[in-house]
C-alpha cells in the first residue's frame, strides 16, 4: 500500500526544494568551471576562437618564458602553504586549547579580540602590514630598538628572499582565528563525562589534552588542513594589495593566483590571455584536486569520527 | 594547596599567552587608526604615542571624503553582502531540507554533486564567469557579485544545515503532517526556526569573505557606480600612497564597518558555535 502511494505520486516539493540551490550553482560555478577547463583547449587567431587541443599547455610547460614563471609561482605558493600549516594552524590549536578551558575567565573578551584581524579585508590588512614594516615609518625597527634587535630588521617586504615568507606570516596573523574557532568548537563538543572519566583515572591538564583532546578533534584538524590548502592555492588578494599584480619584488611573492590573474587581464606591457589565463586556472584546478583527493582519500578515510 | 597553587600559576600562563596575542592582533589596528587622527609629522616622529591636543588633526579624513565615494561603496558593499547572505540562505537551507529530509533516487548523488563545490574555488571558473557576464550583460552590476556569491557560498551552506536538520526530530515533523501541514509549512515553520543558530554560523562564514573580497569586484565590477568598499579603498589608496594621512584615514574607514557588523554578529557566532556543541 505505501508503495503504491510513492509510485503514484510525484513528489514535486523535493523538486521546488532543490532547483533554486542546483540551478544557480550548476550555472555560476559548475558549467562557467568546465567552460573554462574547455577554453584552456583553445586560442585566439584573428579575433576568432580557434581550438588548438593541448597547444596551450605545452606553451606553460614548455617555453621557458612561461614554464620559469609558472613554477615559481607553484614553489612559492607550496612555501606560503607550508608556512600557514606550520604556523597558523599550531597557534590556532594552542589558542582554542587555552580558550576552552572552563574556568578561563575573559574567554569571551579573548577570543573576540583575537577574531578581529580574520574580519578586515585583504586591503587593510596588506596596507597596514606595508605601512607598519615600512622602514619610511619606523615603526618595525623603533619596536626591535625597543628590544635590543635592530640590527634583525630589513625592508622585509623590499627584499626578494624575505617578501614571500613576510607576506605568509601576514596571512597567517590574519587567519589565525578562523583554525582557532574551529578547533574551539570541536573542543567544546567534547563530551565532560570523557574527560571526567579521564580524570577520574588521573589524566588531567597537558595529558588530558594530548592523550583525550587531540585524538578527539584530528577530524577538525584534517578539515582546517585541507580548507587551508584550497584557500592557499587560490589566493590573490593580499599579494595584489600588498605588492601589486606584478608581485614584486622581481616575482618573488608570485602565487598561482597572481600569475593567473596577470595572464587573464593583462598588466603594463602585457596582453591579456583568457585562454592561457584559462590554461593556468585548469592547472590550478588540478592541483586543488589532487590535495582534495589525496585528503578524502589518504587521511580523512582512515579517520574515525567519533559519535557522541 | 599544591594543586591551587599549579592552577593558579597555569591560569596566569594561560592569560599571559591570550593577552601577548590579543595584542599581537590588535596592535596594527591600533596604530592604523591612532594615527588617522594626526598631523603628518606627528605620524612620523611618533608613531606610537595617541593623538594630544597639539597632534591632532582631521586632516586625512577630510581628504578620503572629499576624493572617494565612500558612501557610495558602502552602500554597494552592504547590497551585495545582504543580497547574497539571503539567496544562499534561502536556497541553501531549502537544498539541505530536501537532501536531509526525503528518500529519493539520487539523494546521495546530488548531495556529493552539491558538495563539490566546498573544495574547489570558484575562481578557477573566473574566465568563463566574466564571459559569461559579458554576453548576459551582467558585467559592471551588483547581480553579478551576488550571483557569484551565491553560489560559492550554497555548497557549504547546505552542507552545513543538511547536518542539523538531519537532528531535528522525526516525531515533530510528522505531528506536522498529521496536523495536515504541507511540507513547505514543515520546512518553513517547523525545521527553519530550529536551525537558526546553524544559519547563523553559514551566515557569518559566508559574510566575512563576501564583503572583504577584492578578486571578483575587480573582474567583474570594476566601474565607479558599482565599487565595493574593498576595491574602493584599495584604489583610492593606490593612488594618495604618497599621502600618509589619506592612505590612513581610509584604512581606519575601511576598518569602521566591518568592526560594526562584527560587534553585531560576534554575539550571533559565539551562539551558533555554542549551540551547536550543546546540541
């Protein structure tokens, strides 16, 4: 009897419930997603779309004047990612540690505080950086003068072999809260009478939280992780606020996204290129897939996710 | 007394680690907006100290109001921000309903279809999108940012609620539908108002990267009548970077808003996360 009933009738709700959210999706970011993968397959030859299949590709890895810039731009986005798994995401976990204690008082004051660099733009947060570093200021060295450093300090962001990992820790001062209310919440999901337990058996403090705590939330670790490598891969942003389309000094804070960029629109003496800029997009997609995969298929299916 | 003693002694590391790096968030925001209000030598030959009666001076601001249309930039910021928060809200909360509430053939397939785009940036589709804007003669207006919006921020959205309501409880739904409530009454009156505090949270991770974007605002609206506040003031700051005050005076207004909408909906986050621990 139930069967029949679903056979008979349509159930058009499901459909009114999901095409607004399907439509919108599959026609601004799927179809415009392939369209591009299929537009890096061709070129412009007289003011006419002309398909060339892989030309374009060999172009980026094969002639120098792309292929130098395309892996340095690919080896400087791998040192901003390493940095931001290196220092962000530590710090991120120590704070959430620390906040979800649950006799910290201010934890509230704390943790609003420390979100506030995550909500300003890339353009403040570039410019303030570029100001504050500024040896015109003189605020970087008066500070390191202040501590007995000042022979630490240089034109970080002036000089090519201190620019790129600058600009990282700048990111990574940014995006700090964003791991930090993450792990936070997972924390606080905890069950008490997991870690009332534990307490019971004597583990407390460090050890509760080596031992009980960071097993608990590997999955959130293994999720900001992989949320960080999207995001560094297909940053732009504060590049271009920080050192413009040209990424200077001399390409040296050059990522996939900048390079990209330039190559679409075009910057000073260049051309814009949407095919080679597609060309570019296609291998940035690849690359994204590949951690993607190498995440859900290498660590996020060996993780257990704890039901609680 | 030992113990008391250890706690007292690690809450005062605890506190001495927050308040370092509170001040290490802060300090740039601090130095940013103290010197705004000073004259341009002040800036110079004291950074750090806070504007006194001798130092003091408006005199960037005057300049930010009288060259940029930063009311204007506002003004589009907030319509695309509020316009795409609604439809990815909307849409996203009524995909998640339908995911999360009906048996049907391909439920699953359409999910993962949905959840392709949490990891892959739409970026990557920036060629096409423009193109596509161009020949639809969207280019150059704020539905084209919101679009766009749109439908980066549906696929997390309706990950995200499609996991709450999958907790609300089977029995209220169907005394729903014994009550004789359509299944849009369901979702509307019943389901919506017990995820709110998750619709808060898509809300506020969308709201973030939404208003302070610079790529899509670039491509696709670089127009003066369609400006964000992000592009706005970074091209107003491109062109005074001589100008110390201007440079720091539009800094300090990029930075009013957003700390505006923040003391709004910090409280809405903390709940949202709050809630959704407590369950």
């Amino acid at each position: 009897m139930p069967e029949q009933q679903t056979k008979a009738k349509f159930r058009w709700h499901i459909v009114v419930f999901l095409a607004p959210a399907v439509m919108v999706y599959t026609a601004v970011m799927i179809y415009p997603l392939f369209n591009t993968l299929r537009l890096s397959l061709f070129t412009e030859v007289d003011q006419s779309r002309v398909f060339v299949g892989l030309e374009n590709f060999r172009t980026l890895f094969g002639n120098t004047l792309w292929s130098t810039q395309f892996w340095n731009a690919l080896g400087n986005n791998f040192w901003f990612f390493l940095v931001h798994m290196l220092v962000q995401n530590p710090i991120g976990v120590a704070l959430a540690a620390i906040l979800s204690h649950p006799k910290l008082r201010f934890a509230g004051f704390y943790r609003s505080a420390i979100f506030i660099p995550t909500i300003l733009s890339f353009v403040i947060v570039g410019f303030a950086w570029k100001l504050i570093l500024s040896p015109i200021w003189g605020i970087a060295p008066g500070l390191l003068d202040a501590v007995g450093l000042k022979s630490l300090y240089a034109p970080w962001l002036g000089k090519e072999a201190y620019a790129l990992t600058t600009l990282s820790l700048v990111s990574v001062w940014q995006f700090v809260g964003i791991p930090m209310m993450l792990i936070y919440a997972a924390l606080l999901s905890i069950p008490d009478e997991i870690l009332e337990a534990a307490e019971v058996d004597g583990v407390t403090g460090f050890a509760a939280f080596w031992k009980i705590k960071l097993p608990l939330i590997l999955p959130s670790i293994g999720i900001i992780s992989i949320l960080t490598f999207v995001a560094n891969f297909n940053a732009f942003d504060l590049i271009y606020a920080a050192q413009g389309a040209l990424a200077g000094p001399d390409f040296s804070t050059d990522i996939l996204g900048t390079f990209m960029y330039r190559t679409f629109f075009g910057f000073q003496l260049q051309l814009g290129d949407p095919h080679m800029g597609s060309t570019i997009a296609s291998a940035m997609f690849a690359i994204i897939l590949i951690g993607v995969c190498l995440y859900l298929f290498g660590i996020q299916s060996r993780m257990r996710r704890y039901q609680f | 007394m030992n113990v008391a003693r250890q706690n007292r002694l690690n809450s005062l590391a605890a506190h001495g680690a927050l308040i370092l790096y509170t001040v290490i968030a802060l300090f740039p925001v601090f130095v940013i907006v103290i010197n705004s209000f000073k004259t341009r030598k002040a800036i110079f030959r004291e950074p750090l100290a806070l504007p006194d009666a001798e130092s003091f001076s408006l005199i960037g601001y005057e300049t930010v109001l009288k060259q940029g249309d930063f009311f204007l930039y506002f003004q589009n910021s907030m319509i695309v921000t509020v316009g795409s928060l609604f439809f990815i809200l909307l849409f996203g909360a009524m995909a998640a309903f339908a995911l999360a509430e009906y048996r049907f053939k391909g439920n699953t397939l359409m999910g993962l279809y949905l959840a392709l785009g949490i990891m892959i940036p739409i970026r990557i589709g920036t060629v096409a999108i423009l193109e596509m804007m161009v020949q639809t003669g969207l280019v150059n207006t704020l539905w084209a940012l919101i679009l766009v919006y749109t439908a980066q921020g549906l696929p997390l959205a309706v990950f995200i609620l499609s996991e709450f309501m999958r907790q609300v409880s089977d029995d209220l739904k169907n005394a729903g539908r014994i009550d004789g409530l359509s299944e849009y009454r369901i979702f509307f009156r019943l389901v919506l108002p017990l995820v709110r505090p998750a619709m808060a949270t898509v809300a506020v991770f969308n709201m973030i990267p939404i208003w302070n974007d610079l790529w899509f605002p670039l491509i696709l609206a670089p127009s003066e009548e369609v400006k964000t506040l992000t592009l706005g003031s970074q091209v107003f700051i491109g062109q005074f970077v001589t100008d110390w005050n201007a440079v720091l005076s539009a800094l300090s207004l990029a930075i009013l808003p957003v700390m505006a909408l923040y003391v709004v909906f910090s409280r809405q986050l903390i709940r949202g996360i709050t809630s959704g621990a407590v369950k």
